[in-house]
C-alpha cells in the first residue's frame, strides 16, 4: 500500500521474490555439494556466493540498447522454474558434447597447430 516503507517494498517486489525462490533452490544444492565434499566451513560462504551469483543471473532484468524509440530498454527475463532451467541447461550441454565428439579436431585446433613465440 501507500504506507510501505521502501524497504518492504523491495523485500516483497515480485523479482525479490523470484530471486529468493531461486537462490534458496540453488543453494541447497550448493550446500549439498559442499557437505558431500567435505571441504572445510571456511569454504561455505563461496559456495553462497556462487549460488547468489546464478540467482541473480536467472532472476535480474535485462537491458537492450538496439530497440528503437518508444520501446521499453528494459525487459524482465524469462521466469522459469528451475527445473525448467535445469532441462535447458543439459539440453544445451548435451548438444555441445555431441558436436564436440563429432569432430574434436575443430574444437581443439590450437592444440595441433603449431606457433612461434617471439621473444
């Protein structure tokens, strides 16, 4: 309402909220790993970073600067679920794997073409 403060504002915008849901979705799975790994607690605050990291990629709005005048140069993304995210993500990986495997050479060609180095 009128009254909030613009702290309440913020904390319950839609976009926080999607941000939480989010990250507290990827940082479960971050303090999973992190469990499983047995590294000490020393390492728990990177793996919250980490998770804030691909939290705020997958919930920030986006800028365009290539629209024409009187469209919108901001645009909110896509608000999937994570899952949603997830099956695109090893959609994609998967693809790549595939063409890497159909002709690695392509994918390696520093690997086999020699360079001089000048000192």
């Amino acid at each position: 309402g009128k009254g909030n403060n613009w702290a309440e504002r913020i904390l319950t915008a839609p976009g926080t909220e999607h941000f939480l849901k989010i990250w507290s979705r990827v940082f479960a799975i971050g303090a999973s790993t992190w469990f499983i790994s047995g590294y000490s607690r020393a390492s728990l605050p990177m793996y919250t970073l980490l998770s804030g990291a691909v939290s705020w990629e997958l919930s920030r709005c986006c800028h365009d600067s290539n629209v024409g005048g009187g469209v919108a140069h901001c645009y909110r993304n896509r608000r999937d679920p994570l899952s949603t995210i997830l099956q695109e993500a090893y959609s994609s990986v998967a693809e790549k794997v595939k063409e890497v495997a159909e002709n690695p050479r392509q994918y390696a060609k520093w690997l086999f073409q020699p360079t001089l180095v000048s000192l």
